[in-house]
C-alpha cells in the first residue's frame, strides 16, 4: 500500500514537515509495510519558503533589509543558484508577523524591504523570481517595492514621497528615469491565490485593512488612496489595474508586481505542486493524505487541500483530511470529493491546549484512520 501524505501547515502548531512526520508514526503503527511518501505543501502564504527550499535544495541567502516600518531587520530568501530561481516570501520582511499588536497600521507600513530583496536576488544571478505574498503588513499597493527598484512617486510639488499607504492619494507622477538596469531581464511569478480588485468593497483596504491595523475612517482614506494609485498607473503605464484579478493581493502588491516587475499571477498552490513534482508522486498512490489547522470553505477554495484534491481527482486516488477543526459538512465534504475527514481534537479542550497537542493527536488519527483502511484491505 502506497499512501501520499501532503499537508499544509498547522499554523503555530506543526509545520509541513513535523505534520508528515506525526502521520507516518501512526500509520506504521497499523501498516508497518506501507510505502509512505513524504510530501509537505504550501500555497504561497507564510512558510512556503521552507517548503520551496526543501525541494529546490536551494540555499538560504541572508540580508539586512528594511522592516515594514523601515526598521533595519535580518531577513533572507531561498536561491537555487543552478536553476537561476529565487524564491521570496513578503511575510519575511514586510510581513504582519514582524510587528506587535500596538505597531500595526498599514497607513505607515512599506513593502521597501521586499524590493531589497528583489534587487538582492536579481544581483546574485537570479534570471526567475518566484515571490509568495501572503502575510503581508502594508497597504501600500507595491510603491515601496518599486521604490527600491529605481520607481520615484512624486507628489504635485514634484517632491519624492515616502512609500506607505497614507501617500497614496498625494502621487501625482511615477518617474521611471533610473530603474535597475536588469530589472526586464527577469521572469517573475506571483504565488497569488486571491481575487481581489485594487480598490472597491472587496479590495485591498476594506478587506484586509482592519487586521493590519487600519481603522474604519484611515480604511476609506487607503482605499481612496488606491484609487488614486490606479489613476495614476493607468495614464503612466497604460494599464487599468483594477481590471486584474489579484489586484489587491497583500495590500496592492497584486497591482504593483504586474506593473513594475511585468509579473504574472499563478495559483500559489499549482506552483508549489509542480515545484513539488507532486503530481508524478501520486499516480500510483492508494491514498493521500493531507490537511491544515482549519478546514473550512475557504480553505477548499485555492489552498492547499484544494490543489491535493485537484490533483487527485484526475488520478483517481482518494484523500483523507486530518485536521486541527473541522466546519464543513459532509454534505459540503462529499461535494468537494474528500472521501474522509476528521478534526484531531480530542474532547474538550482550549486553543492553547489543542495546539499544544497536535503532534500526539495527529499520531492517534493517523492511526485510526490506517486501522480503518487496514479492515478494507
């Protein structure tokens, strides 16, 4: 028997790579002989360098760069110098994680370290950047990024402006006279999973703008800002942003990777998978495994578990959730086509006390599940 365990995260409990390990120890425990294959996932959110660095055998470059409130701050990305690809994770520099509760507000975050790395990366070789977006702390639609990559926003004076989101409604020009001279000579790719506008009821600021600290009166003021962003990007570049699905992605840095780096936005998930050689790994597979700390039904549209049921339904193989919590149901489970599931919470207990237990849970529904499949067999 040949079981496929492919997780995400449980996100501040396991990682990828500790949630495989907790599978296989209660699967043996049922099916010694099994063949297990080991095949940690991510869709571009925060901890998808670790598993991009595990399969491209890339090695991790240190630098310092600046914070999300320009902060000098110790950071890195993944390079895998014989492929020529980087991979750069936003959440390492600009990311909501870096910042205390009482320091978060995207009118004043920046997204200027995120470009040092890009500019890091580019100057080291690299001729493709892979970038995930997830986690980020700004609302800045990208202006910091492009800022380190030679872009100047000036306001009506024709005063360079500070790249955060409270400036956004003050641009009135971009100047693009002294960019990096081998910024067109690089292919980048965008991890983006969201389809969210620039500006508007579900863009970037009236969406997200709340966790990363904005109030409701700075979340008009930031979405006006976009707007005006747009305006401005459309009259220079000729391209309408708000027409591109992913615009608003981690605060409008959708809009910004399209217009400045000539991106293009690929499902975070498919990305990791074909790094992954995910695919190859299941065709002959009699189970997969996977799950994440929550399974709901966000989590079955564009993440993880979604892109390992996509993949399987083309093989045929059938999967099994293990996972933190469980809100869907099995109507809804059924309809998606996962052929098991389970929350690995055992009685009643807080949040604290589950997370601090996932390793040994999971062991336990890992083995009851192999007993299950065992009587099948």
């Amino acid at each position: 028997m040949k079981i496929v365990i492919a997780p995400d995260k449980f996100k501040g409990s396991l990682t990828g790579f500790e949630y495989c390990e907790a599978v296989e120890k209660g699967l043996r425990m049922a099916i010694p002989e099994a063949e297990i294959v080991k095949k940690p996932l991510a869709d571009g959110g925060d901890g998808t360098i670790d598993i991009v660095k595990h399969y491209t055998q890339g090695e991790k470059i240190l630098l310092t760069a600046h914070g999300p409130l320009f902060e000098l701050l110790q950071t890195g990305y993944v390079f895998s110098r014989p492929k020529g690809v980087a991979f750069l994770e936003m959440a390492e520099v600009s990311g909501l994680k870096l910042l205390k509760e009482e320091e978060r507000n995207c009118m004043h975050t920046t997204s200027f370290g995120f470009g040092e790395l890009i500019v890091d990366a580019i100057e080291s070789g690299a001729n493709e950047l892979i970038l995930g977006i997830g986690g980020s702390a700004t609302n800045d639609g990208g202006m910091g990024m492009a800022k380190a990559l030679g872009f100047r926003f000036l306001d009506a004076s024709g005063h360079e402006l500070q790249p955060i989101g409270s400036n956004l409604s003050r641009i009135q020009k971009i100047d693009s006279t002294k960019l990096h001279p081998k910024l067109n000579k690089v292919e980048v790719k965008v991890a983006c999973d969201v389809t969210n506008p620039l500006y508007g009821p579900d863009g970037a600021a009236q969406v997200y703008g709340s966790q990363k600290g904005a109030s409701n009166e700075e979340i008009k003021l930031l979405d006006k800002g976009l707007q005006n962003y747009a305006k401005v990007l459309e009259e220079t570049f000729g391209v309408d942003v708000q027409q591109l699905k992913g615009a608003g992605a981690a605060g409008g840095m959708g809009a910004g990777a399209c217009v400045f780096l000539n991106a293009t936005l690929v499902s975070g998930i498919d990305l990791v998978k074909n790094i992954a050689d995910f695919d190859a790994s299941i065709q002959d597979a009699d189970w997969i495994i996977t799950g994440e700390g929550q399974l709901d039904l966000q989590t079955l549209s564009g993440k993880t578990i979604a892109g390992v049921l996509s993949s399987a339904k083309t093989y045929d193989v059938p999967v099994a959730a293990l996972c933190g919590s469980v809100t869907i149901s099995h109507k809804e489970q059924k309809a998606f086509g996962l052929d098991y599931m389970t929350s690995i919470i055992k009685g009643v207990s807080s949040l604290e006390e589950a997370m601090a237990n996932s390793y040994e849970n999971l062991v336990d529904a890992a083995y009851n599940f192999a007993k299950l499949v065992k009587e099948k067999i």
